[in-house]
C-alpha cells in the first residue's frame, strides 16, 4: 500500500512508515516548546530542592546584617596593645562599642562591636591577663555588614534550579518558603501482555526492563512518579487509562509502534489527541511520539525495546519535563571522537560513550533492545546524518542532572 492511500483514523497516520517523522532536534525542540510551566506554588525550604524558581530570589536585607567576626579571636580598635574587656559569645548581642586600645574576644560569626577595626586571631594574639598584643593589619578578618549581598538586590534569577546552595542562601537571608514551578506528576503506563516483572522470563516472556529505569530518568530530569500502572495490550484499556490518570505528563511504553499489540496511536485518536510528534529521525528509538490530550496533559509514548525506551525519554520526555518545570532546554556540549563514529544517511544515530579527558569512548552494546552500553556510559553521543564519519558529537547526559562537560 502507498503513503497515499495508507488509512488515517482523526488525522493519524496508521503505516508503520511515518510521514511525519521529525529530524532529532526538531523533535527534541517541539517536545520543550509543548510544555508550558506549571502555575507556581510556594514550597518551604525543604521541600522546594531540584525545582525551578518562578520568581527571583531577593534579598529582603543586607547580608550579614551586622559586621561579624570571620575568625576566633579578638575584636580590637586601634593599634595595640589592648585591654580585654570580656567575652561576645555565640548569638550574643555586642557591647556598645570600641574604643582606641580596647578589644573584646569573639568567635567566629559573632556580631562585632561598633567601632572594630580588626579581628586578632587566636593564633596570632599574646594574652597576659587582661592585656593583648600581636599584630594585625585594619580590616582583617571582618565580615562587614552588606559585604555578600545589599537589601532588595537579586541575587539568583527566575529559572534557576533550586540546588542545595540556593537552600542555604535563602536560609540565610531569612526565607522559609520559595516561590517555584514545582515537580511535574509523571503517569507511568506500561504495556505489555509478554511482560514479567521477577525472576527469569520464560520461553514467550519478557522481563520488564523499562519499568525500572523510569522512577529514576524522572527524578533525574526533575519530576516525580507519581503512578505506574501496567496494562495489557487493550485498546481500550489504554483508552481509560490514558482519560484517567491523574498527572501532568503520561508516558506509556511498548505501544508506539505500529504492530497488531501497538495500540496508542488508536487511543490517542479516541481520546480526539492533537499528535504533536508522530516519530523521530534517529537510531534507536524512532517509532517515539508526544501529543496533546483535549485538557492539556502531555503523552509520551517510548517503544519497547529498552535502550530505544531510554533514548526516547531523553529526546521527548526529559524536554517535556524542562518545559513543565520552567527551566530551558538544556544545551548540548560536543566532544571529540577519536577515530571517528559511523553516521547513518538520514537518521540521527545515538550511541553509548564514556567520556574521557581526550573525547568520548564507544562501550559497544548499543542495540535497540540492549542496556549493557547505556549501563556503564555517561551519555549518548548524538551523531548527526550524514555520509563521512563523524569526528565530534554532541553528548546527551544519560543523568540530565549531572552537569555537563567541556568541549
């Protein structure tokens, strides 16, 4: 049968060829476009890390609020020596102030007394008595109030992920919330009537493979799961499942394709689904694709075979999760090959690499239904099409929270 007369059920296409296959980047860049950021919220300190700021964080005050002290030691005024007058300790509010000749001992984070010139350290500092000596330049060793940041000044920007150290800026300028795009809710349905999930399979049987991996590809690109359901290979079954889950994105594995067990392309048009990714131009994981159910949720569908599963989520998913979270996409790094990879005419060809101080390395194993590769690589190389061997590539971090590398 020919492109042409192929049967279309609500505007999908039904062959196993796909007429709307998109160019790797192309899908990747529609799938970030598609997803709008969720509404903000405010989330305490503790339960805001991993997500992105929806406002800039803003200093409601200087920081330190007061001069503090940087070392243990000595408070003084003027050159020495000094007459010690006593003890600031921990969270205790500072005497008045100095005069020429005076000092009072502090430690570290204790709020100066006005007037301080300097901080004496322990370490440097004579005591006899009452009386200090030891030799100190002016200035040393004191954290003057407004020295990191002024009031009002902004200090992280909208779109930040709220790392660890964003935490502990905002605990220090005394915030207890943070206004943030929070976690998308991540439906998992995974299809499959071959489908094991203990032990060895048996003859006709599969273990679930990619069941497994996506709690983690989803915390890693930022969301949370918050179901995962297995289903038989019904369409109607996918149909309810698919009208029902309760998430911001649903990803379904194992029915992407266009096979008799492959029903999500049929659920989707049920369900009167704008198709918005209907394939992608790469190797593996071309039978892929995203749409839009009639209320906004965004579906994901991965194929079966478990490093196409894996290169899928990384093409549509984890975009999908960067727009919903308000964070951009992410920007890819290109590294040398030494030795060159293999490009494929048309298609994008993802393959599993390591990355090592003069490039990226190869691990093999990179089959469609094979993970022994992806298991010790740090990324996919994403060798563009073409009809010469590809001398650098561009890496996609299999943990897109990993950071990133030189070039």
């Amino acid at each position: 049968m020919s492109r042409l007369a192929s049967p279309v059920v609500s505007g999908y296409e039904c062959s196993s060829t796909r007429i709307h296959s998109r160019p790797w980047d192309a899908a990747r860049e529609r799938a970030h476009a598609a997803a709008a950021p969720l509404p903000p919220v405010r989330l305490p300190l503790a339960e805001a890390a991993g997500t992105v700021l929806a406002a800039p964080l803003v200093a409601a005050g200087d920081l330190p609020p007061v001069d503090r002290s940087a070392m243990d030691g000595y408070a003084v005024r003027g050159p020495g020596p000094w007459t010690v007058l006593g003890a600031v300790g921990p969270g205790a509010r500072p005497p008045a102030g100095l005069r020429a000749g005076e000092a009072w001992a502090v430690v570290t984070g204790s709020a100066l007394p006005a007037a301080t010139d300097a901080v004496l350290p322990d370490e440097d500092a004579v005591r006899t008595g009452d009386r200090l000596t030891g030799a100190v330049a002016p200035g040393r060793h004191v954290r003057r109030a407004g020295e990191e940041c002024a009031a009002r000044e902004e200090l992280v920007p909208a779109g930040a992920v709220v790392r660890p150290p964003v935490l502990g800026l905002a605990a220090a300028l005394g915030a207890d919330a943070l206004r943030v795009h929070p976690r998308p809710r991540v439906a998992a349905l995974v299809t499959g009537d071959e489908l094991v999930t203990s032990g060895r399979p048996g003859p006709g049987r599969v273990r679930d493979a990619i069941g497994p991996m996506l709690p983690g590809l989803v915390a890693q690109a930022g969301g949370r799961v918050a179901a995962r359901v297995r289903l038989p290979d019904e369409r109607a079954t996918l149909v309810a499942a698919l009208r029902d889950a309760d998430a911001d994105l649903l990803v379904v594995t194992g029915s992407s394709a266009a096979g008799p067990a492959d029903h999500l392309h049929a659920a989707l048009a049920a369900l009167g689904a704008e198709l918005l990714v209907d394939g992608v131009a790469c190797r593996p994981g071309h039978p892929q694709s995203l749409a839009r159910l009639a209320d906004g949720r965004l579906v994901v569908g991965l194929p079966g075979n478990p490093l196409a599963a894996l290169a899928a989520f990384l093409t549509l998913a984890g975009p999908v999760l960067a727009g919903l979270r308000g964070a951009p996409l992410p920007a890819l790094v290109a590294a040398p090959v030494p030795g060159g990879l293999a490009r494929h005419a048309t298609r994008t060809r993802l393959v599993p690499v390591q990355v090592r101080p003069g490039g990226v390395e190869t691990v093999g194993h990179g089959g469609a239904a094979m993970l022994r590769g992806a298991a010790v690589a740090d990324a996919l190389a994403v060798v563009d099409p073409g009809p010469a061997a590809a001398i650098a590539a561009r890496l996609l971090p299999l943990d897109p929270g990993a950071g990133q590398w030189g070039g």
